[in-house]
C-alpha cells in the first residue's frame, strides 16, 4: 500500500502503481517484502517513512531505481516513462 493510501489521502493511480512495482521488484530482488511491522500500525509508520533495507547483494544501479520507485512522494516517485529510460532495465 502506497504512502498516500495509508495517509487517506488523494492518489493518482499512476503514482500508485509504480510504488507497487516498486515493491514488487524489491521482493524479487530480496526475496521479503520492504515494509514489515509488527502491528498494522507499525507497519503503515514504515510504509509512511519509507524505512526499508536493502541487501548488500543489490546492485548499486538497482538501489538507485528501487530507492526512486519506493519515495515516499508521490509526486517525485519515478514515472514509468523514466523507468524504461534507465539502463538498468
């Protein structure tokens, strides 16, 4: 759940979408998802900070997209267009 869903705030789905993948790429990568807690509450304070760790075994080229995909603002989180420029992808 996106920073802006737990917030209750307004959300473009676009916005929403690309922390998603965000998160879905780091479980690949990582084999856990990034935010656990344990309470629903601890975990949305996670989610909301974006407090998350990455292994060392990540390439430093994938942290720098992770860590643009899962920024807890939605209106500097990586749009998709910017994605597929990266050479990473």
């Amino acid at each position: 759940m996106a920073p802006e869903l737990v917030r209750k705030h307004e959300y473009d789905g676009k916005h929403v979408d690309m922390w998603a993948l965000g998160v879905m790429l780091y479980a690949m990568l990582n084999g856990i998802f990034p935010f656990r807690g344990q309470s629903e509450h601890e975990l949305y304070l996670k989610i909301q900070r974006g407090n998350y760790r990455l292994s060392e075994n990540v390439s430093k080229e994938a942290k720098a997209i992770l860590s643009k995909l899962l920024e807890t603002d939605s209106r500097k989180r990586l749009k998709a267009s910017e994605l597929l420029d990266s050479p990473w992808i």
